[in-house]
C-alpha cells in the first residue's frame, strides 16, 4: 500500500479544512505546557510521566486501531522518543511559557528536513513566515542571555520534532495514518521506561505517580497523543510541511496563554511583540495555501 497520496491535487475546501484542524492541533499541543508544568514540579520523573501517558495511549490505540505499520511507526517512534524526553526534561528546568516558544524552533528546521526528505521547496510567503517566526521566537525565549540547560534540552526537541514532522507526512502518503499510532505510541513509551531506569539510579522515588499525575497522562494520552497524531497525519500531509510548520507557530502562542491563565505566568511587552510577529508568520503561511489554490484555478 503504497503513496496513497502522492498524486492527489486538494481543493481549496479541503486545505481550509485541514488548516483549521491543524489550528486546534496547536491548541491541544499548547494546552499540554502548563498542565505538565503542574504536576512535574510534584517531582515525578519527567521520562516516568512520557512512559505512563505513551503505555496508556499504546494500549487504546491498539483496542481501536488493529493494523499497524512496525517499520513506519516504529522509526516515528524513536524520532518521537527523543523529542518528548528532552522536552518534558527540560521542562522540568526551565519555565512552562519558555519552553513552548523554543520548541517552536522546529518549525525554522522543517524546511531543511521537507526538502532533503521529500524535495518540498519553500515559498515566499513561507519563507517571510519563517524569518517573522525566527524573530518572534528570539524575542519570546528571553534572548541568549536566558539560555540554560533546560533550554538546550528543549533545542534537542526541536530538532526531533522538525523531523518528526516531515517524517508523518512522508509516510501517512504512503500507509494508512492509523496504522502509523500503536508501533509509534509502543516505541515512545518503551524508550521512556529505559531513560527513566538511567534516570532514577537507586533513587526509589524517581518511580512514585500521584493521582493527579496519572490523570494528567490520561488526558494527554488520549487528547494531545492519540488524537493529536491522527489529526496531524490526516491532514498534514493536505497543506505539506512548510504550511503545516508555520501553523504549528500557533502552539507556542496557545501554550503561553494558557500558561498565563493556568500557571500565572506573565510576559514583557518586547514578548508581547514576539507574539505579533508569530501571529503573522501563521497568517502568512494560511494565505499561502490560498494563493497556491488560486494560481492553480486561474493561472
């Protein structure tokens, strides 16, 4: 079952489509900032938490989603792994607001990974988006003064995430993207399990959980995991990477909202101008999308 989607050419309707449901994508990925950010400071393990909420989003994906692709989704998975680890890691240093603008990097690298992978040129208006977003992201993070570990661990995430993106649509165009969830959610969650042996050593409290922790993967488990990754598969790949990238911008914006209601966080007017030029950066990317349906309507 090969390059389901290749040839396929999408209607103007159907990349709307797509574009709002990526939209609320980035709101269920932002959400998940603060409401991690609360319980981690319990001092549960971050890899325990990934571990927990991947072996919960295994198990379901498995009872609802029978067939699966091991050689795909296990390599997304291991992409994956990495990512989650170094952000939840990171988190655990760094602040809830903080760490959603740097993860947000990825979408500055998605273009190098789209075109080398899937030879997916850039835009005009996705390139104004990008270098908007660059921007916006320096002047959100605090700058290089603000720079610590917890940062650089997040980086690492971006990275992983750049590439994950590309990955997701290369291979939701050429098997079924339910087939992609168990081998994924599996690998995440064993990888996660290992870092955590690494990372408790003898300490026996690296393996507690409280209760709220629990509900915490649950909820991330089935909303920002499971239905998260068939929404990006799904329609992904309707927009391509380099839109999608630009809309994913949206989650960084979400998670410092909610980290403002939720944890009580505040940001500078100088960060206030970053969100501007992020806002931007999407609004370039969806009128990208417009603009390509039009050229091929009338051009």
């Amino acid at each position: 079952m090969e390059n389901l989607d290749n040839d396929i050419s999408y209607t103007l309707k159907e990349k709307l489509v797509a574009t709002f449901w990526l939209i609320f994508l980035t709101f269920l990925w932002g959400l998940t900032f603060p409401i991690q950010k609360l319980i981690l400071t319990e001092e549960v393990s971050p890899f325990l938490y990934n571990a927990i909420r991947f072996w919960i989003a295994t198990f379901l994906s498995a009872v609802i989603f029978k067939k699966s692709d091991w050689k795909r989704g296990f390599i997304l998975g291991i992409v994956m792994a990495l990512a989650y680890a170094t952000q939840t890691w990171g988190l655990t240093i760094t602040t809830s607001t903080k760490s959603g603008f740097i993860t947000s990097l990825y979408i500055v690298i998605v273009p190098f990974f789209a075109y080398f992978l899937e030879r997916e040129k850039i835009k005009l208006l996705q390139a104004v988006g990008f270098v908007g977003a660059l921007v916006g992201m320096y002047l959100l993070s605090g700058g290089i003064s603000g720079y610590n570990f917890g940062d650089f661990l997040t980086t690492i995430c971006g990275i992983m995430y750049a590439l994950h993106v590309v990955l997701i649509t290369k291979f939701s165009r050429q098997v079924s993207e339910y087939a992609l969830l168990t081998p994924q959610f599996f690998a995440v969650a064993l990888l996660n399990t290992i870092f955590n042996i690494f990372y408790a050593g003898g300490n026996q409290s690296s393996w507690t959980f409280s209760l709220n922790a629990l509900f915490v993967a649950g909820f991330t488990a089935v909303t920002a995991t499971i239905a998260a990754i068939i929404i990006q598969a799904k329609y992904q790949k309707v927009v391509g990477n380099n839109v999608s990238a630009l809309i994913f911008v949206g989650e960084p914006i979400f998670a410092m909202l909610l980290s403002i209601l939720i944890l009580k966080e505040s940001l500078t007017l100088v960060q206030i101008f970053g969100v501007i030029l992020m806002i931007i950066s999407i609004i370039a990317g969806v009128l990208n999308v417009n603009r390509n349906e039009a050229d091929k309507r009338y051009g």
